[in-house]
C-alpha cells in the first residue's frame, strides 16, 4: 500500500518552499554586521534558577482564565539550541502540550516600557527565526529597545513538547534540542547531487515519522499467524471507529475506512473470495459509523476474525496470486497504522492555536509581567500576524477585549484571493482525502534535502530562492541555520484550513461557518501591517486586502522596498541584512505610540 507524498520531488519541495519563512542571497555576498545596541550583540546566560507556580490570571473572563489551571515552569539548564536568556514553559488546557516560550530581558541602560512583546512565528517554524545570531537578531533588538520580549514556539514547533508529567520538561526540552542538532548536522554533512536527491529526500522523510510504503512487499514464507493479524485489524477497526481522535470530521472517518478496504480488495480481485469480502466489509463499514461501545467492539471482533478466515482460505487456494496474501495483509494492516498513528499525534488545526495555544501565552506573560492596564503588544510573521487578525476578528465577533494594546503583522493575510501568491501551490493539499494520504507535510525535511541543491551548483532548486528572499538580503550563513533549524513538521489539519484563505471570504474557523476577516471592523486595536514588495508568498495587495477592513484611524499600511532597492521578499522582514535599518525602525516607532498605559 502506498501513500505518496507527491508524485514527485519538485511538488514536495514546491509545498515546503511556500510553507517557509527563510531567505536566500547569492553565494558570493559579503555579510555586513548590523550596527545594533548593546544588548543585541552578546547572548546572556540566564539565571540559575528553576520554579514552578501556579498560574494566576489577570483577566476574569472565565473563557481566558480557564485555559490555564496547570503548573508552568522555567527551566534551569536551556538546551543550548535556546539562546533567550530565560525558557519558560506554559501548560495548555485539555493536552499535555508544554509550549515554550523564549524570553528577552532587556538591559538596565534600555528605555522603560509598559507593556510586555509577544513575538509569533509563521506556520512550521519555531524561535529561531527571530533570534539568527547575535548581530541578526530581532528579538535581541527589541529586548535592546527595552522591551520584555517572549517568543512562543506552537504546539509542535521547537522546543514545545508533548509531555505530561511537568518533572520531565527540562528532560525532554534537551532531547528536542539534540534531535534538531543532530538533524542539522546530518543536513550539513551530505553533499547532495541532483540525481542522489530523490533517495536522500526518501530517507529523510523516513526519519521524520512520515510512512513511506513500499508498493511491492517482498513475499517472505511466515507461518500464518491468524490471532496476531484478527487482533490487528481489530485495533485499526477500532481506531477507526473512534473516528481518528476527531481527525477533521465524520466523513473523512468514512473516506479512512474505505482506502483501507480497497487495499485489501485489491490482494482479492478475480478471487472467488471476492464477493464473500464485500459482503464483510458491508458490515464493517456500517459499525464503523457507530459510536463505539462494547457492543461495537465484539461485533468488530467477530468481522475482523471472519475477514481474516476469508484471508486465510485464499491462502489455501491453489491460486498463484494469493500464495503470499498473508504477508500482504499484515503489511497492509502495520502502513495503515502507522498512518493513523501520525494523524492522532498530529492532532490539531488554526484554531487550536487561535483559542487554546495563544490565549494561554497571553495570561502567562501578563501574570509573569503584570502591566498595568492588563495588555500586551505583539508582532506577528506571516501565519503570527494572521492569527493575531483572527484574535482582533473572534472577540469583536464575541463582544470582549483583546488582550492586546497594538499589533504589528509582517507579511500577513486572512485573504489572499486577489493576490498572486505562491501559497497557491497548497491547493491540491485543500482536497480532505488527498489530506488523509498525507497526514503531515515534513516542512524541516523537505528544506533540508533541498538545501544543498538550492545552494550550491548547479543549483538544482535555485527556482526556491526568490519564493522567500530578495537576491543579496540575507548572508549565506544565516540562510544555513535557518532552514537547518527553524522549520517543523506541519499536521494536514492545519492546511487544510488555511488553504481556505484562498477561497471567497478568505479563513474561516474549523467549522466553515465563521468568516475571519468579517469583524475585523469592530477592533479597537490599532495595527501597522508591513509587506515586501517583493514578497512573492503574501504580496502587497494580499496584506492590503486585510488591512482595508480595520478601521482607517487604526490602521498603518506600509509597503517596503526600494525601487532602487533594497527589496524585501517574505522572510526578509525579519531576518533579512537591512531589516534593522528599514524595518525594525518603523516598528519601534509605531509601538511607541502605544506604549502608554491606559
């Protein structure tokens, strides 16, 4: 049984490519070192101090303040991949998600500021992207200009773990740490020729949990083991009938059961057995769509053994395609799982993080900085800024304050249907059954196999670099550790409903029911959106599209880049070499503004 990635390695680097917020710049451009303040040019080691507290909100609104019951910590040994001066970690209701958010502690010679900096990255990527190196730092430049600045690392991004026992957190930051090291470092050490890039890309995605099924199993001679496979069937029928953990929703449960059962058809086509197997799979199909309960569970039982009892009779067939069935089964039944497996674990969309992940950050800083209006500012990058939009859209929707003094978004759209965006190449990935063959798109994978081919000559996949940076914007170093270290794994969830952003009415809630953009007049907040004009992921005119509904005394539109250059393309925003001269500038400005407390 296979379940393709995509039919080729073109179309899998084309879905990682749009999905990034890295940067590129030719090979021979000489790096020069930003001029920033003090602060900004060395790495502090935090204080050698662990604690745990109980959380206590600020806000009492029951639908903030329940989010967070659990204990948080701050660890005491970071794992050296974190370069904050602090690493704290933030429980999250109803999951045993730890997200981990980096802090910047500003300098005593800094302006003093009111309110905290929240910083979010973009979809699939982690910390690193505002924190490149000590004279490329964005969180460090704003830690300089007094802010208290936290970056808040998603569930499944960076040093975010999935870890119930609170004990294990530091444990478990710096197994994180070392995997994504030694992935680097792996990266870094193959030297990747065009024809070797199909096999490497294969091996990599082995490594990063994705199932890769050979399509011809190899007949191996085993005695049949008629229990172990009832049992296994038994379990994945049971999975199913669970409905995948709430995979998307009721019908992709159905579309699940069916690619299962036309896997197994296949091994019985032209068979005698053949009909006696639909009459079975009849069955089981109807119980599938049945809440489970004990009934359920035997009634599966007893199907699964009566499909294995047909399986077993074609093994007894004098039929020479069915000499080997049983090994086809069992291989059939263990790639199924080890897809389901990857969609349990990969178990969460946009709105996880809208009203679970980001609100409970929010309470966190404040409790942790106590301003005194009970506010924070915050900068979003791509999917950041789109989820601080969301945020400004779901409490003008729901009548109740944002938490938020002023936003500023870097590249960031809730509808990008006027616009010319290379994110449209996800737009396949927007079909649920195509979701379900690819459960998770392996963002970090993918860029590293591409890497060495965008890089080097003959610069097999140099069509990448104007998709995420200007030409001569960013030193060939940084370029290197951010797309060695900044990008993760990506749920099919999580596409699936941003890939609505491209449809009439742009993003809209897991539901499809509520359309984002549509309370974004009723904000108070005031916003600065920035675009590149060379931004190729989110255009000018996609940012514009967002920014033209919030209202005209909040908003600040402003395109950057240079007919004479420099140019900014979608990562350069950030990280790119003359960001700290063109962009931060502006932010620091607007954020001023707003800086007083009410």
């Amino acid at each position: 049984m296979s379940y393709p990635i995509q039919s080729d390695i073109r179309s899998a680097i084309q879905i990682a490519a749009v999905f990034r917020h890295s940067q590129h710049y030719r090979h021979h451009l000489i790096y020069h070192r930003r001029l920033l303040p003090p602060a900004v040019i060395s790495y502090r080691n935090a204080p050698s101090c662990c604690f745990t507290v109980k959380f206590r909100a600020l806000s009492t609104n029951n639908s903030d303040t329940a989010i967070q019951r659990a204990a948080i910590q701050k660890v005491s040994n970071k794992p050296p991949l974190c370069t904050a001066d602090e690493l704290h970690y933030v429980s999250v209701n109803n999951c045993d998600w730890k997200l981990a958010l980096w802090r910047y502690i500003p300098p005593p010679q800094a302006p003093k500021r009111n309110h905290p900096l929240l910083l979010l990255s973009g979809v699939g990527t982690n910390a690193i992207g505002y924190d490149l190196a000590p004279g490329s730092s964005f969180a460090r430049y704003m830690s300089g200009e007094g802010f208290d600045t936290w970056v808040l690392e998603l569930r499944g991004a960076g040093l975010s773990v999935q870890e119930s026992d609170a004990t294990n957190i530091e444990k478990s930051a710096n197994t994180v740490s070392e995997q994504m090291e030694a992935a680097a470092d792996n990266a870094t050490e193959k030297a990747l020729s065009a024809a070797q890039q199909s096999t490497d890309v294969q091996s990599t995605l082995e490594e990063s949990d994705i199932a890769v099924v050979k399509e011809e199993p190899t007949a191996i001679s085993t005695m049949w083991d008629e229990s172990r496979v009832v049992n296994q069937l038994t379990e994945t029928f049971m999975l199913l009938s669970e409905r995948v953990s709430g995979f998307l929703n009721e019908s992709q449960s159905r579309i699940m059961s069916a690619k299962l059962f036309d896997q197994i058809s296949k091994l019985l086509e032209d068979s005698f057995l053949y009909e006696r197997f639909n009459e079975t799979r009849g069955k089981l199909l109807s119980l599938l769509e049945s809440r489970q309960n004990s009934a359920v569970a035997d009634q599966i039982k007893d199907l699964s053994q009566k499909l294995v009892n047909i399986i077993e009779e074609g093994q007894r067939s004098v039929s020479p395609p069915l000499v080997d069935l049983h090994e086809r089964l069992t291989t059939t039944i263990e790639d199924f799982q080890k897809q389901l497996d990857l969609i349990v674990k990969y178990d969460w969309d946009f709105d996880h993080y809208l009203e679970e992940d980001v609100p409970a950050v929010m309470e966190y800083i404040k409790a942790q900085t106590a301003p005194k209006d009970g506010k924070l500012l915050a900068i979003g990058h791509s999917m950041g800024g789109i989820l601080l939009y969301a945020r400004l859209s779901q409490c003008g929707l729901e009548g109740r304050e944002t938490g938020l003094a002023a936003i500023v978004t870097l590249a960031s759209s809730l509808d990008y249907t006027s616009s010319k965006s290379a994110l449209k190449l996800l737009l396949p990935l927007a079909d649920p059954a195509q979701a379900l063959n690819v459960p998770v798109v392996p963002l970090g994978a993918l860029l590293a196999a591409a890497y060495p081919l965008s890089s080097r000559p003959p610069y097999v996949l140099s069509w990448l670099n104007d998709m995420i940076s200007a030409t001569d914007m960013m030193h060939p170093e940084l370029l290197k550790k951010l797309v060695l270290n900044n990008f993760c794994t990506i749920p099919a969830k999580l596409i699936l409903q941003l890939t609505t952003a491209f449809r009439e009415g742009g993003l809209r809630d897991r539901s499809g029911k509520i359309f984002y953009k549509d309370n974004l007049h009723k904000s108070n907040v005031p916003v600065l959106a920035l675009a590149g004009d060379k931004d190729l992921i989110c255009p000018p005119e996609a940012v514009y599209e967002t920014a033209k509904l919030i209202p005209e005394h909040l908003v600040t539109y402003k395109v950057l880049g240079d007919a004479n250059g420099p140019h900014f393309a979608h990562y350069d925003l950030v990280g790119g070499r003359m960001a700290a001269e063109h962009v931060y500038p502006c932010i620091i400005q607007f954020l001023s503004r707003y800086d007083e407390t009410s």
